[in-house]
C-alpha cells in the first residue's frame, strides 16, 4: 500500500513539472527570424525544440536540374556550355545538384542526345505563341513534369545562358522557393493589369513574388501544381492587349510570379543567387553567371554600353553560329565578372568534343 502511494505521488510531481515546462516554453518559444537574403518572407522557429542543425550531418535535399531550350544554334551552344558547368560542380563539396534535363521543346531529337539528357517536349500549336517562341517554356515544363520520371524531391529551373560558378546548395526551405528578384518585374506598378489573372479575393498584390521562372528551386509537387496554370496564365496574358503591351518580353515571367502566388507558394529571394554582367562587376557570392546583356569595352577597359565596344562579348553574336574556341580575353581593367565569365566559356569550348559541330 505504501508503495503505491509512493508511486502516485511520483506520477503527480512528474506530471506538474511537464505542464510548468510546456507552460514556460509556448510562452517563449515564438519569435521571428529572417530568411537569408533579401526577403519579406518570415518563419517562426521553437528556440528550444528546433534547434539550427548542423547542415553537414543533415541528409542531402538534392534537386533536378531542369533547362528548356530549341534546337537553335543559338540554344545548342549554350546549353552545351551550360551542362559542361554542370557536371564540373555536382559532385563537390556543399553541393546539392542532382541530375540534368535539357527540355528541347522541337518536338523531335537532335544530335546531342548523347551528350546532354534531354526530354523532348511538343512546341504549342502553329501560332499558338504569336510569335513569342517564349511561351513555349511552361508547356514544355508541364509536359515533362507529367511524363518524365523525376528522382529529386525538388527542381531547378535555369536557363541555357546560365554558367554555374560554384557548387550550388538548396536554397529553398520550409516550404517556401528560392528565387532571384529581378528589379524590372513590379507587380505594385501593374496592379491594375495584374488583378485581371490575379484577383483580389486572392490577397494582396505583394504576394506576387518580384521574379521569373528561372532561376527558381522549388518543391517537385508544388510545381506541378503551378506549372499547368503558369502555361494557362502565360496564354491568357499573350491574348490580353493591355498585358501584353505592358510586360512585353518578361511576359511569361509575370505570369509565374501570379502562378506561383495563386498557388500559395511563397519564395526566399536571394540576390546572391546570379550576377548579371555587364552591371554586377565582382562574383561574390553568385552560384550563376547570368549572360543576357552584351559586354562592350574599350581597350582601356572602359564600358562603352550602347555602342558596339573594340572588345565585346555579346550572345547575339552568335545567334546563328557557334562561338569559337579561345575568344579573346578583355582588355586590363574589364571587371572580374566579365574575365571570369570569358574564361569560363573558353575552358567549356576547349573540353567539349566536336565543338562547333
């Protein structure tokens, strides 16, 4: 008898001084703490039952690398120098890269098969995209998303003018993408076009995350669900007069901001995701050179933006042909990130076999 009062009287201290822990923890416990990078975007964490985990004992979050492109010279080049980048950084340390996919929206195989995993996706209907070959991105996604067999429990979305310059981690977290902001996408200047695809029983117009489709990590599922309704979106822009003239060539950018943002998906922004020569000068931080802008200088290593520069590196310049091995390096003076990215072209042209073929 005397032990079982012993017993409940154990029982009843151990169970008071649980509640009075769990009492003291939930009032403690909430606080906010900020993503890494620029963002508006909030988390609350347990101090106590959520402690920071060591990331180098944590299991790895790997991602599919995912690059749409046409069979155009323009497009083979450089997604061949893109996946040369690839394969140089997938393995090392801090990486989070696991496999590749060209998706060539041509609607039939080309001559490297072989050397890039490619998923070949149907383009829209003759017509269908008025002339903006873009449009064809969210379909070829939904296509391959539907039929491919995907291992990555999450998806990059790059683009063939992407040269990766370091390992790249899973930037994504909680439920929330990872996504470069660009400063020319601005859904509070557009609210009035943008209501039309994204009403207001929606929320507010600062749920539409500043950026495009790529570069973005994001959760296999929730893009599946976003990606049908980027393509509906990027239609119904195309055929909307006043949306088409108002975001012109970033329309299929808008249009997954709002997808993204109908279907509640969040993004971390990271500014140290891409740099974009001519304008961001050093690599910093950056995983990915972003080559879209021409590179003009003059031999003294001035820029000389708007004119065509005695040194110049510029994609269109090669639009219908392939670049050739060994381009010449900027004068003393060019910027590091305008160097670097020269001479990351150059290595890739120099390793990859039958390069301009």
């Amino acid at each position: 008898m005397g032990w079982g009062k012993f017993f409940f009287t154990v029982v009843i201290t151990l169970s008071a001084a649980l509640i009075t822990y769990n009492i003291l923890i939930s009032a403690n416990a909430s606080f906010k703490q900020e993503f890494s990078g620029p963002s508006t975007k909030t988390f609350s964490q347990d101090p106590i039952i959520k402690m920071p985990l060591d990331r180098s004992k944590t299991k790895k979050r790997l991602f599919h690398t995912a690059v749409t492109s046409s069979d155009s010279v323009y497009n083979t080049w450089q997604s061949r120098i893109m996946y040369y980048w690839f394969n140089k950084y997938k393995n090392e340390p801090n990486s989070e890269m696991g496999g590749f996919t060209r998706i060539l929206h041509s609607g039939k195989p080309d001559n490297f098969m072989d050397e890039i995993p490619t998923f070949v996706a149907q383009p829209l209907p003759s017509g269908m995209d008025q002339g903006y070959i873009v449009l064809n991105r969210p379909w070829a996604f939904v296509q391959w998303l539907q039929q491919a067999q995907i291992e990555e429990d999450y998806i990059l979305m790059a683009e063939p003018d992407h040269v990766i310059v370091k390992p790249i981690p899973n930037l994504s977290k909680d439920g929330f993408g990872a996504a470069f902001p660009f400063f020319y996408i601005e859904p509070k200047k557009y609210e009035s076009v943008l209501r039309k695809f994204f009403p207001q029983e929606n929320g507010p117009i600062t749920d539409i995350d500043p950026i495009g489709n790529s570069p973005v990590i994001v959760a296999k599922e929730a893009l599946k669900k976003i990606a049908p309704t980027w393509m509906n979106v990027s239609l119904a822009m195309k055929k909307d007069p006043e949306a088409d003239k108002a975001f012109g060539w970033v329309l299929e950018m808008y249009a997954y901001a709002v997808s993204s943002a109908l279907h509640n998906v969040g993004n971390v922004l990271h500014k140290e995701f891409m740099i974009q020569p001519p304008w961001d000068t050093e690599i910093g931080k950056a995983f990915i050179i972003h080559y879209t802008y021409g590179c003009d200088y003059d031999m003294k290593g001035k820029m000389t933006y708007g004119k065509i520069g005695e040194w110049r590196f510029d994609k269109r310049s090669y639009s219908d042909k392939w670049p050739p091995r060994n381009l010449s390096l900027p004068p003393p003076g060019v910027p590091e990130s305008v160097v670097t990215l020269v001479k990351m072209v150059n290595e890739a042209t120099a390793n990859i076999p039958n390069w301009g073929s």
